[in-house]
C-alpha cells in the first residue's frame, strides 16, 4: 500500500517508531507536568497544613492579583529582562559589528568572548559571588585603588538588583554576539555596495541596509533571550536567594520558593501557569514580528 505522496506504509511506520522514544521522554518530563499542574493550580494543596486537595476554582489565580510580593516579583522580573535584554542587544550588536570581518585576531577574539556563555551558571553565579565580596573581592579592590567608596553589592537593596543584572549581561552578550556574527556574515555584498555608491555613510548603512536585513535575526534573539531572562533562577540563587529582603527576588525564585519552601503546590502552580500565559503572549507578539519582516 503506498500513500498518495508516495510513502510506503511501512516506511510510514518505522517513522513513527522512531520518533515514539522521543514523543515519550517529550510527554513525561514536559507535556504530562504542565497539564497536572493545570490541574492543581485549581486545588487547595498545601503540604504544611493537609496532604488532602480541595477543589477552589480559579481562587489560586485570583490570589496571585492579590498578592502583592508576586506583583512585585513580577514587576522587578519585568525589569530585569527589560533592562538586561536592551543593554545585551546594544552590546552585542556593536561587538558583533566589530568581530564579523575576517582575520585571524578576530577569529581568536570570537572563541574567548564566547568562553562567559559556556560556563555553568551555578559557576557563574559563585564566580561573580566572589568577586562582589565587600571584604576580598576584586571590584571593590580595583575601586578602592581609585579611591572609590566600596559596595555592598549584592547585600545593599539599592543595587542587589543592578549587580544580578550586571552578571547577567556579562554572561550571555556573547550568545547575542554569536546569533548577529552569524547573520552578519550571511548579508549580500550587493546592498551595501550600492549603498555606498549612492553615498551612504556608515550610519546610513547600519539603519538602513543592515538592521532592516538582519531584523528576523535580531526578533529570534531577542525572542531567545527575553525567555532566558524571565526563567533564570541558576546562578540567583547562588548569588542571592532573593535577597537583600525581597529586592532580587524574580519570578521563577518565587515560584520556587512558593512551591519548594512553603509548599503552596496549587498556589505555585496557578503562578506557574500565569507565567506561562504571560510567556506565551510575549513569544507570540515577536513571533508575528517575524513573520511580517519576513514578508516585507
């Protein structure tokens, strides 16, 4: 028997053999957990009270609008991928400008520039933990030598946040430099040279020639990292856990913390949940983004 396409059944077949072990592993660890968190996200679930559910409606989620150190979680989360996104986007842009000719230096110059990117972030976190230190750590050294009044930088609630930040940035520009090297070097020959025979200067071409030829590029990468920084949790909690206070404290701490500390299980999943929509939304809207530049 063979398909109007001309696929043989039992090659059909062996196919899906095939992708069953990874539709599987694909069920278990993801597809299975979010639809049962769904599920207890509209129960009364906490483990320091009773172990025995109790069904309330959509009362987790309408707490969560209540609540306010989630608001504010969310808020600060909100922040941080704002501010870190847009500064990783102008950095990387500019290094990926400076990096996408060719020549043996600069191929040397892209292989330590990625080194920040393939460390473990639980390592990054230590490292830069370390170096944040008020007594011993090498920023404040450096400081002190410019007479500059030490910090506590991630003990002082007016810039915990700014030094989580500043971290992040320093480890994933490089992947932003990667994804626009990348794109870079695809570009034709032809635009700019015609560019430059109509007397473009080097800012004329950047606005007009490059971005517009590398915006699918630059949405996927941001689209890439805004869910990379709203997720992060690895290298805060060896940092932070959150603190000083709650200053640090981004969303999927919280939700960890909600559910692994406390052990709100239905609350932390109706947070969960709302994440996920509110993620959803947001790769949606760059999405669309692409597919119109892509239609332009």
């Amino acid at each position: 028997m063979v398909f109007k396409k001309g696929i043989p059944l039992g090659d059909k077949i062996t196919g899906y053999l095939f992708l069953l072990p990874t539709i599987g592993i694909l069920f278990f660890t993801s597809l299975y957990p979010l639809g049962y968190a769904f599920v207890l996200s509209f129960f009364n679930l906490d483990y320091t009270k009773s172990k025995e559910m109790s069904f309330i409606g959509f009362q987790n989620y309408i707490m969560a609008f209540k609540d306010k150190a989630f608001l504010y979680s969310l808020s600060i989360t909100i922040i941080f991928v704002i501010i870190t996104v847009a500064i990783q986007f102008i950095l990387g842009l500019a290094i990926a400008l400076l990096l996408a000719r060719e020549g043996k230096r600069l191929r040397i110059a892209r292989s330590i520039i990625l080194i920040p990117m393939v460390m473990t972030p639980v390592v990054v976190g230590v490292l830069w933990r370390m170096l944040y230190n008020p007594d011993y750590g090498l920023i404040n050294y450096f400081l002190s030598l410019l007479h500059i009044p030490i910090q506590n930088w991630l003990g002082d609630p007016n810039i915990a946040l700014i030094s989580v930040m500043i971290t992040d940035i320093w480890e994933w520009t490089p992947f932003v430099v990667l994804c626009f090297i990348a794109a870079l070097t695809s570009l034709p020959r032809e635009a700019y040279e015609a560019a430059m025979i109509d007397g473009a200067n080097t800012f004329q071409i950047l606005r007009y020639v490059t971005l517009p030829l590398i915006k699918a590029a630059i949405i996927v990468t941001l689209l890439m990292r805004a869910i990379d920084g709203f997720k992060i949790i690895d290298s805060l909690f060896v940092m932070t856990y959150g603190g000083p206070g709650d200053r640090t404290k981004l969303l999927s701490l919280f939700i960890y913390e909600r559910g692994m500390k406390y052990f709100q299980i239905g609350y932390a999943s109706a947070i969960s949940w709302l994440f996920m929509i509110f993620m959803f939304i947001i790769t949606f809207y760059l999405i669309r983004q692409r597919q119109k530049s892509e239609q332009l």
